[in-house]
C-alpha cells in the first residue's frame, strides 16, 4: 500500500496538455483518416468505372515503393546525422578489429576546425538566408515566365548540424611556388529546410546531406598582408548529394522522376562547383579574379572507347539468355559522355570518339561506369573502372584493357590519347591531315575531331539600348556564345546599360580557319519575346596572325544601339600531340625508376617526331598510332562474340598498338620463361579510392601433377606481410590445363604511404582432395609494390620461383 504524502510536501503537478499539442493530433488524426478515405475511394473509383484489377495493382507498387524508397532515404540521412554528430563513435559502433588507417587514411584530423565552423554557423545560417532573398530570389526570378513571377522562398533554414570537415590533406608536391593547396572532405548531413513558393504552390528540400572532397587553393601568396591574394574552392570530383523533397514536390519521389530530378539538381551543382567550374573568394583589392576562376586548360584528352569483354549476365528473360544490352558512361569532373547502346551481347564494340578538357591532370580522373540498359526499370550497373590523368599525360598514348571493378568479370578497352595545346601556328596543318586520317576510320555519327580550342573572356558591354516601347526602362543582359553546335551563356546582369560578367569559356574548334564565333546580347526580362538588344560575328581566323594567338578588344555590335559594344578576349591553342608542353608538376620525381622510364618515353616520342618531320608519310603522325588501332578494332568486330577464352589468348594480336614501352617489356618477358611456368597479372592504385586492384590474368608453361600430365590451377594472394584470412584471395579452380586463364579481380584497401613496404605474393596451387597428401603448389611470385608503376596497370609476365613456406 502506497504511504500518505508527507505533511508538507508538494504533490506533482497534473500533465495538462497545451492547446499547440493537442491541435496537433487533431491535424495529424485528420490527415491518416485523409489518407484513408483517398484510399478506399481509389478502390471504389476502379470498381465504378470498370477498370482492370491491374490498375490497383499498379498503384499499390508504386505507392510500396514510393514509401521503401523513402524510409531508405530517411535511415540514411539518419546514420549520416549520427556520424555528423559524433563520427568516431559511429563507425566504431560498426566496424571494431579493422586498424587506424582504414578510418582516415592520408589525411590529418582538424577538430579544431570543425570547433570553428561549429561556432559560426548560426552566423553562416542568417548570412545564406540573406543572400538567397536578396540576390538568388531576384536572379531566378529573371529566368521565369511571366507567370512564374511570384516566385519567393517561403522557408530557409541550414539546420543546428553544421558541415563537418573530417580530414585534410595539405600538398607539398606539383604545387606551385606562390600557392598553398589543401583538400578537405567535406560532410554535411543536417536538418535543413528550404521551402518555396509560387502562388499557393509550394515545395521544399529536406534533409540534405552532401559528401564530396572539396578542394581549397590559397593563391596567390604574395609579400603584403594579408599574404594571401585570394582562395579558390572547388569540387575535382561531383560530390553525392541526397535530400528529401516535401509538399508538392513530394510527387517527384515517384521512380521516373525521382532519377530525373537527382540529374538535373547533380547537373546544377556541377555547372557550379565541379571542374572547370571554381568559386573565388578574393582578400586583396588588386588580384585578377577571372584569371583565378578561369585559368588555361592544361591540356585535352582524345578518348577512343573502343569494346569490352567477359561482361557480367544481368538479362536472363526469354530469348535475352547470357546477354545484356551494355554501355558506358565517362565522368571527368563536370564533363560527362555516353556511349551507344550494344544489344544482345557481353562483348560490345563501340568504337567512339570523345574529347575533354583537362584543367588539372594531377588531380583529375576519368571516371567509367558500365550499364545494362533495361527500358522501363533502373539499368543494372556492370561494373566501373578509374583511369589517373596524370598518367596519360606523361605518356602521352595509354592503350589497354582495364578490369571493371565492383563486379566479379569484365574488361574495357580504352585508348586515351594527351594533346597539349601550343601558340605556334604551324602546328595546325599537321594537325588537321592528322584529324582527316582518323575520321576516315570511323563510322560513328555526327563525329568530328578538334584541331584548337578557343578561350573567351566576356567582359563588359556598354551603351546598351534601353527597353523600347512605353516601359523604358535598363534592359538586364546576358549573353549567347556559339561556336558550331557548341552554345554557352553568360548570368544576367540586372537593371544596367554598362553590365560587367567577367566570365569565361572554353569551346573545342575543329577548324579555325573556316569557324566563327558567334555572340548575341540578350534582355532575359523579355525572354518570352526572344528580344535580341545585340549581335557580332566573328571570324576564329582573325586570330591566326595575332601575338599569341590573342584578341582582347570591344567589337561593335549589330542590331543594337550606336555606340554600343562587347569587350572581349579570345585566345586560340593549337592541339597537338608533342609531349615538350607537359608542366613540369605532372611529372613526380619521388621514384627514381618511374622518372627514368619516363623519361625514356619521351626521348622516343621526340625521334618520332624528328622523323615525322623529316617524312612526308601520313603515317609517320603521332596520330598514327591511334589510326592503326581503330582499324585493327573494326576488322575484329565480327570477332567480339567469340568465347572469352579464345579472347584472351589471342590478346596479344588485338592489340598491335600498345606502346613500345610495354611490347618492349613484354617481349623480354616471352624470352625468359622460368622453368615453373609463368603467370601475367595487372596491378594498379586508384588514390582516390585508397585501392590496390589486382587482376590475375593467365598462366603459361605449368608443372604437370596430375596423373593425366595436367594441373586443376588456381591462385592463392596476400598482400604481405599480411597473412590473416581476410586479406586471403583466391581464384576459381581451372581444371585439367596446364594454361589456365582465370581473368579475375581483387583489391585491396590501403593508403599510398604504405605502398612502399608492401609486398604481392601470389602462389599457383594445384587444387587436391583434402585427404590427399601430396605437394600442390605449382610455384609463386612476390612483387615488391615500391619496384613497378601503378598509377596505370600494365599487364606483365612475371615467372614463377620455388615456393616458399
């Protein structure tokens, strides 16, 4: 029996429900009954107009997947918010046996950072919501049909959680002497709100949350104070963004539109952020920020994605069995391509051409992912590969079949080709014959190579006429640039006859003597009547007799008023394929072997050079090299569907191009077999990802152990002096063959410092009955990781030696 309260005492207080709370479970009990009654009428709706049964069905499947797609989303911005607020004991709560690098591998901590940023947000919070009203809102606004005019943010808030910074890495090599460079992983996970309006519509993000490693550049240092003239910021790679969508815009979480949302807002943040694109913050009055935002390329790479191989089954409907519909998609920072679709096969030919822009090839990758197309439902992904720029630029030709990583088989090959770009104009003829004799070897569409690129620098514009009509009024300009089917466009500038964007551009021109630039003045207030308040045309082949291949001055407009005019600066470079232009930054000096192979390299390039010049043979290009190939692909694309293993061992007469660096390599190798056998194996870093990828090809010239004079082979890794089970890889057992091809990957996560004390060791076994007692190892191999180049993989013999226990 409960005791009688104490005399004295004060008896707790009575729980009295606010009038806020209990309206809103009045709201909340509406809106589930709400929810029911739309259901049923649903139901009722179908059996009054007789419709098929298949029509529930198919709403029920989509609704099912509307909500498992949401409360994925939600459990993953949950655990992202976990580890925002307290990342060390949210992935030790996952993972505990795993060492301290895994956790934060090549980069230091900054704690105190992220005490800072902690600190400031609230201050950032209202300075956004500032900034969104004042300048975003008006901008957007401009871009908008009449009857879009009331567009207003109704809501901004950033969250409690600030962005975490959890690691940095700060550059002492390939930097430059005047700059300081540092990449920060950025982590935003947070319960942000931004809600707008148009009228009494309204829709809103949630949730968002953003990974991505942001690169920061404090150039240029100088010998006044601040010592900083300015900082850069920047995405090298799109980061991954995820967020939830409210109120109307909520229907956009349907499957189709869900992925068409996520590529248009990926699209935006790249066109803002990512390479090429920079944000400069300056913190000195006197520094040029158009040359900090939109430097010189370094240089363009020519990519040729000729076919794959041994591609992964996902289509096994009727009549689609062992097939699949395969293609590629190829990321290099903001610039993203798509091969054709091949029907009906795992080894695909699509011999296409595509050419990029590179800014910083130290630092970029080329990015291919590889898909199933499957109409009407998500492509199935067939696996994906990386390839460093760096390497390309310093060899100049890359030609190899690359093992797709994060699935269990499949090669690409593709052939990347470095072009530099030079003021000397006498380089263009060459480069146009050698464009002619690679266009003759392809039948791709639409297909054109560039010869130059062209830089322009729009300005300023002045003495633009003002609104016609009643209205008068400042007009708010922006500005088209075209060069053949290339189109870009400038911001608005609002209310001003004298508008100043200082931006820049970069197109690919396939022949400057015969192309115009072509540049249109715009007011985006009349955009519904296309109203055109300026035009110029300008012929690219002004700039071949200039002083660097450079224009910088205003050029009178047409269809505009009398005095008005367009400042421009126009920069034409010639591509070329000479490797004497390579910056000196992307060559490392930190392994004495690699600078000397390289360097080998190059003196071979020069002499073909030399007898390029000294020839007047087509095929003495520098281009011929990659002609060669593309006709070797198309004579052998009859030949793709041939079984994988006739495939491989022919490898050798596929690829008549390679670079002399790697036939000279593997034609010791031929010479010098051991008397085990020998075994080919493709060995490459992606840092980036912090992985080793391992492809063991094949083997030649085993022991026999069997009775029937054959072996039933496999192969057995570890990455010494790791010898636990999980960093043990094994391969599938080949049977009955003395020249297994196993053509299987494996990586392994580590940083690059540990690189150097790392060692390979693959033992080839001879797979017996466990009661068997018999010897079963054929022989091994160990590769010291510090002895070969891996920021490109190179398929290479290695023999085999007496193993070891």
């Amino acid at each position: 029996m409960a005791s009688p309260p104490e005399e004295g005492s004060v008896p707790p207080p009575a729980v009295v429900r606010s009038e806020p709370d209990t309206l809103i479970e009045v709201i909340n009990g509406v809106k589930r009954s709400g929810k029911v009654f739309l259901a049923m009428f649903g139901i009722w709706g179908i059996g009054y107009f007789k419709l098929s049964w298949l029509w529930l069905l198919f709403c029920v499947s989509g609704w099912t997947w509307r909500d498992y797609h949401k409360r994925q989303k939600r459990l993953q911005i949950q655990s992202a918010a976990k580890v925002a607020a307290n990342e060390s004991g949210a992935i030790l709560s996952r993972v505990q046996d795993l060492p301290s690098w895994v956790y934060f591998p090549d980069t230091e901590r900054a704690e105190w950072l992220n005490k800072i940023i902690k600190q400031m947000w609230p201050f950032v919070n209202k300075y956004v919501e500032e900034l969104l009203r004042t300048s975003i809102e008006p901008t957007i606004r401009s871009y908008l049909p009449g009857f879009l005019q009331s567009f207003r943010f109704e809501k901004i808030t950033l969250g409690r959680q600030a962005p975490r910074i959890t690691g940095i890495k700060a550059y002492t090599e390939h930097v430059k002497r005047d700059q300081i460079l540092l990449d920060m992983e950025l982590y935003y996970s947070s319960d942000c709100h931004i809600e707008v309006g148009v009228k009494l519509f309204k829709a809103g993000v949630e949730d968002l949350k953003i990974h991505g490693t942001i690169r920061v550049e404090l150039s240029p240092l100088v010998c006044e104070f601040p010592l900083i003239g300015a900082m850069t910021m920047y995405f090298v790679h799109p980061p991954d963004i995820q967020y939830n969508l409210t109120n109307l815009a909520d229907i956009m979480e349907l499957p189709a539109l869900n992925s068409m949302l996520h590529n248009i807002v990926s699209d935006q943040v790249a066109r803002m952020f990512v390479l090429p694109n920079r944000y400069v913050i300056p913190l000195m009055s006197d520094i040029d920020i158009s040359a900090l935002k939109y430097p010189e390329p370094q240089g363009v790479v020519l990519i040729f994605a000729d076919k794959g191989k041994n591609l992964a089954i996902t289509d096994t409907g009727i009549g689609k069995y062992k097939r699949s519909d395969p293609y590629c998609i190829l990321h290099i920072g903001a610039q993203s391509f798509k091969t054709r679709v091949i029907d009906n096969t795992l080894n695909p030919v699509w011999n296409e051409f595509f050419e990029a822009i590179i800014d910083q090839a130290q630092s970029q990758t080329l990015d291919i992912h590889c898909f199933d197309e499957d109409p009407g439902s998500q492509d199935d992904p067939l696996g994906n590969c990386q390839i460093q720029l760096s390497s390309v630029a310093r060899k100049g030709h890359i030609d190899e079949w690359i093992p797709l990583e994060d699935i269990d088989t499949g090669e690409i090959l593709v052939k990347l080709t470095w072009l530099n770009l030079s003021k000397d104009i006498s380089k263009l003829d060459s480069t146009l014959s050698d464009i002619r004799m690679i266009s003759s070897t392809t039948d791709q569409p639409n297909f054109s190579l560039s010869s130059a690129i062209l830089m322009v620098k729009v300005d300023s514009a002045h003495n633009l006429p003002m609104h016609r009509g009643k209205s008068g009024g400042f007009p708010s300009p922006f500005v088209k640039l075209s060069v053949g089917n290339d189109d870009k466009q400038t911001d608005p500038v609002i209310d001003t006859a004298d508008p100043v964007w200082e931006q820049g551009f970069t197109f690919l021109v396939q022949n400057p003597r015969l192309q115009d630039l072509n540049v249109t003045i715009c007011d985006s207030e009349k955009k519904e009547k296309k109203q055109v308040i300026g035009q110029v045309e300008i012929q690219l082949n002004r700039l071949l007799d200039k002083t660097d291949l450079t224009i910088f001055q205003p050029f009178a407009l047409s269809n505009s008023g009398p005095q008005s005019s367009i400042t421009l600066r126009l920069s034409l470079r010639i591509l070329t394929k000479e490797l004497t232009n390579v910056p000196d930054e992307l060559y490392s000096d930190s392994e004495e072997s690699d600078f000397e192979e390289d360097n080998k390299t190059v003196q071979h390039n020069v002499e073909r050079q030399q007898s390029k010049v000294s020839s007047s043979t087509p095929s003495s290009s520098d281009y011929g090299t990659l002609k060669s190939t593309i006709e070797s692909s198309n004579n052998q694309s009859t030949e793709s569907a041939k079984p994988a293993e006739s495939s491989v061992s022919s490898n050798s007469k596929e690829q008549p191009s390679v670079t002399v660096r790697k036939r000279l390599k593997q034609t010791v190798r031929e010479e010098t077999v051991g008397k085990l056998g020998r075994i080919q194996i493709t060995m490459r870093y992606t840092s980036s990802r912090n992985k080793l990828i391992t492809c063991v090809h094949r083997a030649q010239g085993l022991q026999p152990l069997d009775d029937d004079k054959t072996a039933d082979s496999y192969c057995r890794l570890y990455l010494l002096p790791d010898k636990s089970k999980s960093g043990r890889r094994k391969t599938q057992v080949v049977k009955n063959t003395l020249t297994p091809v196993w053509d299987e990957t494996f990586d392994y996560t580590l940083s690059e410092p540990e690189l150097k004390d790392r060692v390979l060791n693959i033992c080839v076994k001879n797979h017996q009955g466990w009661v068997s007692l018999g010897k079963n190892e054929l022989g091994e191999v160990k590769i010291p990781l510090n002895t070969i180049d891996l920021n490109l993989g190179q398929p290479e013999w290695y023999n085999l030696e007496e193993y070891v226990d």
